[in-house]
C-alpha cells in the first residue's frame, strides 16, 4: 500500500491513510486493484498527474 501511494501521489501515506485502506481490504469492501483505481482516481491524484495523463490523451 506504501508504495503504491508513494507512486501515485508522490508521498508517503499517513497512518490514518493506510489504517482505512488496510480496513477495507481486511473487510472485503477492497481489493488490490480496486484501491489503485481509487488513488488513481483521486484529486489529489488528478492534480499531481492529471496533465501528464491528459497529454498523453489518458483522459
């Protein structure tokens, strides 16, 4: 979850981030490709690689 986070937004995750990740994976509402397509679709996401997917016509 670590890296995935730190790939997408440039950061390391809070504790808080990775406890509510970590609770929806534990529970099932979560899978692994449905937290990258979350972060991924996040706006904090957006703004930090929003215009290199729109130039690369991802958008």
């Amino acid at each position: 979850m670590q890296t995935l986070h730190q790939n997408t937004f440039n950061r390391a995750a809070s504790l808080e981030e990775l406890g509510h990740y970590q609770q929806q994976l534990d529970l099932g509402t979560l899978d692994r490709n449905g937290l990258a397509v979350e972060l991924a679709a996040s706006s904090e996401a957006i703004a930090t690689v929003g215009t290199v997917m729109q130039f690369e016509g991802w958008l």
